[in-house]
C-alpha cells in the first residue's frame, strides 16, 4: 500500500493539515481497494499530451 | 483585475504550480467522465478557468484541491447539459488488479473502471477523492462543497456497490463490438443506481 503518487509535490502540506493519503481507507480494504489508486495513478504516469503544454505554454501570452 | 498587482513572478510561482497537477486532474476527469478525450477536454477547461481566477488562489494552499474543485463544477455543468453519461474508454489498460480467491476471473484495471462508472456521479466523485486521490474526508468535504458526514456516508455507499460488483464478480461486461450498446447499459445501471430506474435489480 506504499505505492503512492510518485513525485507529487503538491500533496505536501501547504496551508492545511496534511493530507491522509490512506487514512479513510481503513476500516475495509477489500481486495479492489487499491485498484482505485491504482487507476488514478495510471492516468498520472501517462505522458502529457502536447495539447496541454501548448495550452500552457498560450497561458502567458494571453494576458 | 485585482487590488494586488500580480508580479511576474507570481504568475510563474502560480504557472509552474498549475502545470504540476495537470496529471492529477487528468486523473480526476478521467474517473469522473470516463473517456479520455473528454476528460482532457474538461482539464483544459479547468486550467483555462484556473488560470483566469488565479488572483483568487492562495499561495501555499494546495493547488491540486483548488484545481479539483474548479473542475469538478466544470464537470458537474456539462453533466446537466448531459454531456458525459458514464461512458466507458476501452483504451484503460488492461492490469490485472487482484484474482480473488475461487473466482475464475481475474479482476482487471478495466473492470474496476466499468464499476466506477455506474456509480452516482457524487458517489463517484468522493470515492474518486478518498480513495484514488489520497485526500482526507475532511478535504474531500470541502472539495465538494459539503459536509465530512455526508462525504463519509458517499463513500461508504460507494464502497459498498464497487464491492458487490468486484467482489461478487458481478461486473458490467463490454459488449463486444458494439459500444453503443455498451454505453446503454452503462446508463441504465447509472439510473438504476441513482434511483431512476425500474426494471434492472
């Protein structure tokens, strides 16, 4: 159950309290319990497509 | 646009934020609605609105909750246009998530997949949140914009259907060939689970 979202700044605590990356998860885990993150994190790993960093790159710009 | 002047630097500090958890809305939408290219549709959507409120974004606050909600108000607006009706994208990768003792079939990444997306859209989302996206009840609450109770009860609920499903193997199956069929039955079982339908038990 360690396989958490790799390179995720982001998750640290910032302003809040920190997040529980598996706390909720508790009380039953059944056997699909981490497909879910597994299915998020499959999504995360996938490359970027280049529409995104094109759209960020215009971000700039269009201000 | 706002009082405070942003800088530059601000808006680098804001951009190179925002870039970071482009993978985790990708992820989000891609729980929520299912198929890919909406799901990117509906990301670039979120950073586009994002990118415009970003005086409104506080910096060291998590950007990821804050983008999540933007997206999820983005997604529940084209869900009332009926744009997004659960459906299902055969591109998920075929992983063999667990084979649960005397079942003939492995559970895939796939199926959990299908069973999420029969799932109510709230239940959907919460269990999205807490269970893939590592938040907290008490974050998750205020992503939706309601209380950790009621976040609690979601995603026990959903919880409980994923378990009937995966557990008891009682997996909608992809029709073969034919996804307009497919699609269809993916409606009715979300009706069916929203409390809409009559016929399917």
């Amino acid at each position: 159950m360690s396989s958490d979202t790799p390179n995720t700044p982001q998750r640290a605590p910032a302003g809040g309290p920190p997040p529980h990356p598996s706390a909720p998860g508790k009380e039953q885990d059944p056997d699909w319990a981490n497909g879910l993150r597994q299915l998020y994190d499959s999504v995360v790993e996938e490359p970027l497509p280049d529409s995104f960093q094109d759209l960020l790159d215009k971000l700039d710009v269009k201000d | 646009m706002s009082d405070h002047e942003r800088t530059a630097a601000d808006k680098a500090d804001f951009k190179r934020e925002l870039t970071e958890v482009v993978p985790h809305l990708r992820a989000f939408a891609r729980g929520l609605c299912g198929r890919a290219d909406m799901a990117d549709d509906l990301v670039q959507e979120t950073l586009l609105k994002a990118w415009a409120a970003q005086e409104r974004f506080q910096p060291g606050t998590s950007m990821r909750a804050w983008t999540f909600v933007i997206l999820r108000n983005a997604y529940l607006t084209d869900m009332r246009r009926n744009r997004f009706r659960g459906e299902y994208d055969e591109t998920v990768a075929e992983r063999v998530l667990t084979a649960p003792a005397g079942q003939e079939e492995p559970i895939h990444l796939s199926d959990m997949h299908r069973a999420l997306l029969t799932l109510p859209p709230e239940r959907r989302e919460a269990l999205l949140l807490v269970g893939a996206g590592g938040f907290s009840y008490e974050e998750a609450a205020t992503i939706c914009d309601c209380a950790v109770g009621t976040i609690k009860s979601r995603v026990g609920r959903a919880r409980a259907a994923l378990n009937a499903m995966l557990a008891d193997g009682n997996i909608p199956k992809r029709s073969i060939g034919d996804s307009a069929a497919h699609r269809a039955i993916l409606q009715e079982l979300d009706d069916v689970a929203s409390g809409m339908g009559s016929s399917r038990s």
